[in-house]
C-alpha cells in the first residue's frame, strides 16, 4: 500500500500505522478513557441524512468561505496540532506548503515543532497560533508577541486542557515527547527504521516556541497529559480570556467551546470566532459530539461570531452537513496528521486534494453551488434518543 491507494480518511490511517511506531501513532490515534466520545465524533453525522436537489445547474460551485476575516478556497482547515515532527521530520513545514496549496487556513499549536517566523517565511496562507496559557506569565506573554510580529492572522485559546485528559493508550505505550527510549520503544522503533533514521538524522527534535522557558517536553520526556495538568494554569477563567482578547486585538477564537453558555460568553469578550470541539475525544469521553451540539449553538450565536465545527470529520458530507446545520466552516486534526505520517508533505495535499474533490462533487450531487444554498431543509436526523425530536 502507497500514497497512490489513499482515497479516503482509513486508508491514509492505515498507511500512517505502518510508517510509525507504536507508541506515536497510538498518540494520533488515541482518545481518553473507552474513546466512546472520539468513535461518537463521527457516528453523529451517520444519524443525519442529506436531501439532494437535482436540475439546477452546477458545472461551476463556489466552494470558498469567509471565516474570522480570512479568506478561504475551501470550506475545511488544519486545526492546529501538537508535534509533528515526531510523525513526520517535514513536521508543520508539510502542513504550510499543502494548506498553501489548498487555499486553506491551518493553525499552529503553541507545543509546534517549528517556530512561528519560519512558518511566516515560508507560506503566506491564512495562519492561526494556537494559545495554550501557561503558568509562567512571562511565557504567555512571549508566545502572543511571537504570533504577532510573525503575522499571523488568528490568536486560538485552547479553553478545553485545564488538566491532562486520561489517555490510557499514551499510559500502556510510555509515549512521552521526546520520546523515551524504553526496552519495548526501542523494538518499535528498530522495525520502522525509515522513521527512526528520519529522528534520529534530521534537525534535534524540539518545541522552539517553549524552549528556554520550560524543560518538560523539549529535553526533559513528559506525556502530554502531564504537561496539561502541571504546566497550564489551572486557574485560568473569563477574566484571563478577555484580557488575552483584548491584548490581542484581532482575529480571537476559543477552541473547545461546547455549551450554549459558553458560547454567549465568547462572544461577550469580544470573540470573532468560536472552535465547537471536544478535543477530538482526547479529554472528557462521554462528553457530546460537537456536531450533535452544533444547532443549539448556532441558533444562540451564529450571528455574531462564526462557529467552526471541528471533530470527527473524515468525508465532504461530513463538512456539507455541518454548513447545512449553520457552521461557518470546519476543521479537522486526524484528518491531515494520519496523511502526514504516511507521506509528509505530499501525504497532506493528497488529503486536502481528496476533501477538496469530495466536497465539490458533494455540492453537485446536492444541488448547490455555493455553500450559503446549504442549509437545514437538506437534513433529516434518525430518531435518536441523544436528539429531541
């Protein structure tokens, strides 16, 4: 199986379990407790049905979207995610050039492998730093001012992280950043040797934007949990959200909002945009499917801040039931990072390529050719007791 074989969001997973070894791809492909709310991410759009039009005329659809000031050629970006270059040495380089390529937006986590002004020199799409607040003020404050004089053009609060979610996979694999080399790592890493020559060749691994402020996680291994629940600061609350807002001053989204209160809040702080996002069922499992919560959300705030939808997609009707429900656009993490381990920089533009397709053709099998023609007049939810009928 190569690149060429990967038409869809399993087959770029299971190219990606074969290039990596165990304990980092159980990382990717990991969730908290029985993973029920990370399979539910994506069961939610298989309770939900589209109703085509037909005899419109669509040879030509518009698929671009406007969201948070940004100008999009399609409707999906990159959320940001953590330490890509532990599944791939291109790491965040591959995403910019593949989300360049697309037209997309893709973010940049704050535990990124490469630094801001490397990714502002290299690519001049749409760009979102991902803001994880730390303990250390001082930390926090270098993080906002890097993203800024870099330009990037949307500050995200991660708001869901307060702690470490409980990751059991991470626990049976001792996967840890950097990793830690353990009698059952070191097997796993001696039978994927393009990868471990790849780490072990290639630029120090490293979490730039951290390095000199704290150790966990640049030279000193620590599970992402850990660092959640010992490096953030806990105490972290409206006021701080604000404030950070405010210093900002642009683009400013919270990223794991999942209650209608929530969402009235963010937009009175002055949010431009709104993550409806569980974390990819890597925190609280049992915690709702963001689609399944989308309408009620939508209907509260749609109007005043744009709502993404992000989690569990892995098709272009997952994107177009999502904008049919009132989302403003979607993102996604697994959807690019399987891809990326499997092929690097080629691996995220064959996936971008291949939503890109879905979602044109979608359209016409739909009907439409814009996406605001999308809207809740094409679904019909299953009879579900999770759904008030």
């Amino acid at each position: 199986m190569g690149l060429n074989d990967c038409h869809n969001f399993q087959d770029f997973r299971k190219l990606a379990k074969r290039r990596l070894p165990g304990p980092i791809f159980n990382y990717i492909d990991g969730a908290a407790d029985d993973e029920q709310t990370y399979r539910r991410n994506t069961e939610a759009y298989e309770d939900c049905d589209l109703v085509p039009n037909v005899l419109v005329g669509v040879e030509n659809v518009d698929m671009s979207v406007e969201v948070m000031g940004q100008k999009l050629d399609m409707p999906i970006y990159c959320a940001p995610t953590a330490l890509q270059r532990l599944f791939h040495y291109e790491g965040e380089r591959a995403v910019a050039g593949a989300a360049a390529k697309y037209g997309t937006m893709f973010g940049v986590s704050s535990l990124a492998t490469v630094t801001v002004e490397e990714i502002a020199e290299i690519t001049n799409t749409p760009k979102m730093f991902q803001f994880y607040f730390h303990k250390d003020r001082g930390l926090n404050d270098t993080l906002l001012e890097r993203a800024r004089a870099a330009n990037f053009n949307v500050l995200a609060l991660t708001v869901d992280t307060i702690t470490g979610g409980n990751r059991e996979r991470d626990l049976r694999t001792g996967f840890t950043s950097p990793p830690k080399l353990t009698p059952c790592s070191l097997i796993s890493f001696a039978m994927h040797p393009a990868w471990a020559w790849n780490f072990l060749t290639k630029e120090k691994f490293d979490m730039p934007h951290l390095s000199g402020h704290v150790s966990a996680g640049t030279n000193l291994a620590v599970s992402v949990g850990d660092y959640f629940s010992t490096m953030l600061d806990q105490s972290m609350n409206w006021k701080d959200a604000e404030k950070l807002c405010a210093q900002w001053n642009g683009q400013f989204a919270l990223k794991g909002i999942m209650s209608v209160e929530d969402a009235k809040r963010a937009v009175d702080i002055g949010c431009t945009g709104i993550m409806v996002s569980n974390h990819g069922g890597r925190q609280l499992d049992g915690s709702r499917s963001p689609f399944d919560q989308l309408a009620e959300i939508c209907d509260a705030v749609g109007d005043k801040v744009d709502v993404i939808c992000e989690g569990g997609i892995q098709r272009g009707t997952h994107v177009l039931k999502a904008l049919s429900v009132g989302a403003k656009a979607c993102s996604g993490g697994r959807f690019y990072l399987y891809a990326l381990a499997a092929a690097g920089r080629a691996g995220v533009e064959r996936a971008l390529g291949n939503m890109r397709t879905e979602i044109e053709r979608d359209m016409k099998l739909m009907g439409v050719t814009k996406l605001d023609h999308l809207n809740r007049d094409n679904l019909r939810f299953h009879h579900s007791p999770r759904r008030p009928i």
